[in-house]
C-alpha cells in the first residue's frame, strides 16, 4: 500500500469540493471531486476516511444544528454510499491476507464479516470499514444495515468467517449487540465492535465482553491485522457479567415500553397547555420522542450507567435550543416517568440524574412549538 499522504490543504479542498456537490445533489460532481482526488495521488484509505468519512460527519452536525433537513441529510448519504461503491469498482484489488505462521503472534483473519446490529440502520461506518479492510487485503463479505442475529449467525456457518465487525451507532441498540456479541462467540468466533454506540472510550464493549473495540476504521484494521484473543474476565454464566439486571427493571420499562409512552404522552397534554394547540404531526412526533426517552433510559439500566441517559437528554435539550424549542417538555417527561416508576431504584436514580443534567441546559433563544 502506497506511503503517499495528501497535504492537509488538498485534503480540505476535496472535503469542500464534496460538500458543496452533495448540497446540490449532484452525484456527478461528488464522485469527480473523489476521483480527482484518487487520480491526483491520494490513498484510497484517505480518500475513504479523511474526505467521506469527515464530511459525513459534517452532515450529522449540521443536522444537529437545524442547518439541514433530515431529508436533505437522507439524500446526501445516498450519494455519498453510491460515491463509495463507484469507488471500489474502480480501485484494484489488493493481494490477500494470509494467516501468520507459527510464533507470529496470533492468526492475522482472512475473511472478516461487517454487519450492523438487528434494528442498525446507520451503515456508512461499516460500509467505510469494510472498503478500508478490503484496500489493506482482507477478504470482507459486507452485511449492510439491520442484520438479525440469526440471520448473521447462518451466514458465518455458510462462509466460515474468521472475525466478525459489529457496527452500532445508537446506545438502545447495546442489548441486541450484546446478544450478538454473544451468539458469535458462542460459535467460536471472535468479535470486534464500533461505533458511537459502544462509547467514545468502548466502555461497552468492555462491559459487554466484546473481544476488541476500535475508535476507528484505521484502528479495527490495525487490531485485526494483530489478531483477536479472548479478553481475560470475559463476561460468563446467565448473567453475562451484568449481575444488575437481575433487578428486572431494565426487562420491565422494555417489556411496558408501548405502555409508558401513552401514559406520559397524556401526561404532558394535561402538563403542557401548548401542546393544545399541536397538530396531529406534531403529536405523533412527540409520541415518537417519549418513546425515544424510554428507550434510553432502558439502555442506561441494561449498562447501569446514568451517563448514557444523560448524554441523550442533553443532546435532545440542545438540538431543541438551536430550533428555538423549549426543553421544558423534557423535564416533564421525566417527572411522569419518575411517577409511575415510583418502584424502580434504579430508574428513579437514572432519571433523578436526567433531571439535573436538563437544569444546566441553557434556554432556547426564540420560542416555538415541538420541532
């Protein structure tokens, strides 16, 4: 592989040239500005995670800050993922990966499976892994979004893969990635996982018995040329190394998910006049946020870890600020959540902590009804 590396200002340059062409949806122009750059000498793997990987992350934050639609973002990452796919039509194909030989310190994998946990629907990450493990000579079958774990599992039966990628870009996925954590392993195959879902430091991973968390594409690479091992302490017995979920609560608030959503829901109409006057829209989307609300607040109780919960809520509270949205919504979501889970210690503690992590959010600048 090529040691060339593209000056800062070029790199720059090409992220603008991409940017401006998805704005435009002009695919034409988003693919030549990624060709030029590749012709003109730069890696691949560049190409790959310091232009579309970093403008992608440009659209997340500009979505964030209301500065595009969700539609607009949906649009711009369709073309960035058919960007991708002209890409390795076009690139050669670089020599396999061979196993190491006796003392090299491990099995460097030839055939590594990347997929997205059941219900995953962000898949450019992986999608990006998997072009970066195929560019550094690793055999890679790409699973794409929202693959069920038994599904998963029949095809690593099928194709006798050494190594499986997990993407999870979304904490509420943990428990699913936690079943198919363990249901890989279960058939004797190591697991590698990434995403923002596991944290920025992979404490889930750790905490889900994962045998290698990566930061980065560049990263899992690195860890799976050096070869996986089972982590010492690994989580084992009907617990999985999660002796909290005994209490029940987290299998509770899942299992009365639908439940909890009307009651708060009601809740909020008789808490907040302004909700009066919302449209049919608007009140379905807020359904879909209190139900969002649930979801976290059951992810934070399968970890135990208040932070995951919090971090949602001050996430939420701040996209509401830039769009001149009240939080106040939120806190009152919490209060109703806290009523009728008047029995959950643990719930009561989560949500106790969303409470005061929402008071330090500051307040919109303009007014407005649900977003």
């Amino acid at each position: 592989m090529t040691t060339h590396t593209t000056t800062p200002s070029g790199l720059a340059a090409t992220r603008e040239r991409l940017w401006a062409a998805l704005g435009e949806r002009d695919e034409e122009a988003a693919a030549a500005a990624v060709f030029d750059a590749c012709d003109a000498g730069t890696p691949v793997e560049e190409v790959l995670l310091d232009v579309i990987g970093s403008v992608q992350a440009r659209l997340g934050r500009a979505w964030a800050a209301g500065r595009i639609s969700v539609a607009q973002e949906h649009a711009a990452t369709a073309i960035q993922d058919r960007v991708i796919a002209a890409l390795a039509r076009r690139t050669p194909p670089s020599p396999r990966t061979r196993p190491a030989g006796p003392g090299g310190g491990g099995t460097v994998p030839q055939r590594v499976t990347v997929a997205c946990v059941d219900r995953e629907w962000h898949a450019l990450p992986a999608r990006l892994l998997a072009e970066v493990l195929s560019g550094r000579g690793f055999l890679v079958d790409y699973l794409g979004a929202h693959v069920p774990t038994p599904h998963l599992i029949a095809h690593l039966h099928q194709t006798g893969a050494d190594v499986v990628a997990l993407s999870s870009s979304l904490p509420v996925r943990l428990p699913t990635a936690h079943a198919a954590v363990t249901a890989v392993q279960a058939i004797g195959i190591p697991v590698i996982v990434g995403g923002a879902a596991f944290g920025p430091d992979g404490r889930y991973a750790r905490l889900l018995g994962a045998d290698g968390w990566a930061p980065d594409a560049r990263a899992a690479a690195a860890l799976l040329a050096e070869g996986l091992r089972r982590p010492e302490g690994a989580p084992t017995g009907p617990d999985q190394g999660l002796p909290h979920l005994l209490d029940q609560e987290y299998t509770l608030v899942t299992r009365t998910r639908a439940q909890l959503t009307r009651d708060v829901l009601e809740g909020l109409e008789a808490k907040v006049p302004a909700m009066a006057a919302y449209t049919e829209e608007q009140r379905e989307r807020t359904a879909e946020d209190i139900a969002h609300i649930v979801d976290f607040l059951a992810a934070s109780l399968y970890t135990d870890d208040a932070e995951l919960f919090t971090g949602f809520l001050t996430w939420t509270a701040e996209v509401l600020r830039v769009r001149g949205v009240p939080s106040g919504a939120l806190a009152a979501a919490l209060d109703l959540l806290s009523d009728v889970q008047h029995d959950f210690p643990r719930a009561q503690a989560h949500l106790a902590a969303g409470r005061r992590a929402l008071a330090r959010v500051p307040a919109p600048q303009a007014s407005g009804l649900h977003a």
